[in-house]
C-alpha cells in the first residue's frame, strides 16, 4: 500500500489553501490524505488529563481546527480516503516523523505565529530542508493554485538530485495529463572571478552544451517509464533561481531537487529551492535526493 499524502494544518487562511491543494493532489494519485496538527498544549502542559476531568481550552480548540479540516476536506472530495489527528510537539519534529511515512508532505506558505513580513515561515524553509519525502509548500497566486495553466516546471540545476527531481516531475505531469517543461540554466562567470577559463570553443556555447547534456542525462531514465508525457526542454542563459522563478509564473508546479547543504543555521534547501520556495507564485515541490 502506498503511504499517504499528509498535509499539516493549523487553522489558518493558508492551511485551507493548502489542504485544498492536497485533497485535489490526493484525488490525482489515488492516495489516501492525513491531516495533521501539532499540539502545542500536550507538548508544553505534560500528559493528557485523567478520564473525565475537563479538557483545556487549548487542547478542545486543536482537536476542533482537525475536524472541521477534515469535514472541508471531505467536501471537497467525498471519495479520498481522509484521516485526521492532532500529535504532540512542535510542528517541525511532528511534520519530519509524520513525512518517514508519506509519500509527500503538503504545506502551507505561511501559518499562524509566523513574524509579519516572511516569505515563507521557519517552519516550511526547516521541513523542507530536512524531510526524508518530497515537500510541497503550496503557494503563489490563484492561477497557479487551481492549476489552470497546463504545465509542470522542472528546473535542472544539480547532477546530483536532477534524477530524483525528474521522476517526480513525471509522475505529475502524467497524473494531470499536461505539458513537462524542463529547464537548465547556464550563468556565465561574471568577471574577476577565480573560474578556470572554458576550452576553445567559446564560453556560451560550452556551457549552453553543457546544460542540454545535463537535461538529455537527468530526463532519460523518467522520459522511458513515462512514455505519454509531453517534454519541452529548455537552456536558458541566467541564475538559476532567478530563471525559474520568472516561468513559474506561466506553472501548476515547480519542481525542484534538493542536496541539503549545512549553513550557519543548520541545514539548508540550497538557494534554488530556498529562492522558489520564498518567491516563486505557484506551488513549489522540493524533492530530496534520495527517495
């Protein structure tokens, strides 16, 4: 049995955006859809009270933000298989043990307690950072939240996560019977730079063969089990998180491939994925290396 898709929730505007998002995701793939809330009250106040003592206010409101996600959820879609359940501690720990089991986790671009101002919340940049599975931080605007225009972005920016990122957009594209878009970006070295020169030839061109060799390499493997999908390639000349987010705007999805690497705050998505996840305006899937 597949594991299923889990979305977390927390009540607020874009926490039903987001379950939205993953019942109609859920529908596509034929999967079953977990909602979950992280307890902040079980985590902070110690055990639940004895049977038949009153519950705290806190615990009665959590347990109340779960059911009505469900019931929403439910009639949305009637035929997805829901679940729901509110789980003790901080939202970060509970979204990575929940995600060692899915076959997604869904999130929402903001939520409640977040600082006025962010892009995207501590919660969203950590979880995606870290989680085991894919991550989905349902964002951007209403175009490419209903998924109207047609296609999946794929960006092609590491050899060493381009396969994993691929498979995945794949398997979107062919759940939504739309369009593949692939791109590779190939930035030339701004100068002054320490980068050894390219061989003779010119440097666009070396690089731009490089990019389509990087695309033709990382699509082969997902192009063969996935036969019926429509594939446009793209090299385009510029940063790579800048590229990407400029066409995510004409996207249902981005999708990403993500080799964490550790920074002054911990583990981080890389600038790519931290570059779309903040800014890119559809929703942004960031796929780890190893499924």
């Amino acid at each position: 049995m597949e594991h299923p898709l889990v979305v977390g929730t927390d009540g607020s505007d874009s926490a039903v955006r987001s379950l939205d998002w993953a019942v109609d995701e859920a529908a596509r793939h034929g999967l079953p859809l977990r909602i979950v809330h992280a307890s902040s009250w079980e985590h902070y106040e110690g055990a639940a009270p004895a049977e038949g003592a009153e519950r705290p206010g806190e615990q009665v409101l959590e347990e109340a933000v779960v059911t009505s996600a469900a019931a929403h959820a439910r009639r949305r879609n009637a035929e997805v298989t829901i679940t729901a359940e509110v789980l003790p501690g901080d939202a970060v720990t509970t979204l990575l043990n929940e995600g060692l089991h899915a076959s997604a986790l869904v999130l929402g671009s903001r939520g409640h307690g977040e600082i006025a101002g962010l892009l995207l919340g501590s919660v969203g940049l950590t979880v995606a950072a870290r989680a085991k599975c894919p991550v989905i931080v349902v964002r951007g605007d209403a175009a490419g939240l209903a998924g109207t225009h047609g296609r999946i972005l794929l960006g092609i920016d590491d050899p060493a996560t381009a396969a994993t990122a691929a498979r995945f957009a794949f398997r979107e594209a062919e759940a939504r019977q739309c369009l593949l878009v692939a791109v590779c970006a190939w930035p030339l070295p701004a100068h002054g730079t320490d980068e050894a020169p390219p061989p003779a030839g010119g440097s666009r061109n070396v690089r731009e063969e490089r990019a389509a060799e990087l695309l033709d390499e990382a699509l082969a493997p997902a192009a063969g089990e996935h036969p019926a999908v429509r594939v446009r390639r793209a090299t385009v000349e510029g940063p790579a998180h800048k590229v990407l987010v400029h066409r995510a705007a004409a996207a249902d999805l981005l999708v990403v491939g993500v080799q964490r690497r550790h920074g002054h705050f911990g583990l981080q998505p890389g600038r790519v994925a931290h570059h779309a996840l903040c800014h890119a305006a559809c929703p942004v899937a960031v796929v780890p290396r190893h499924l």
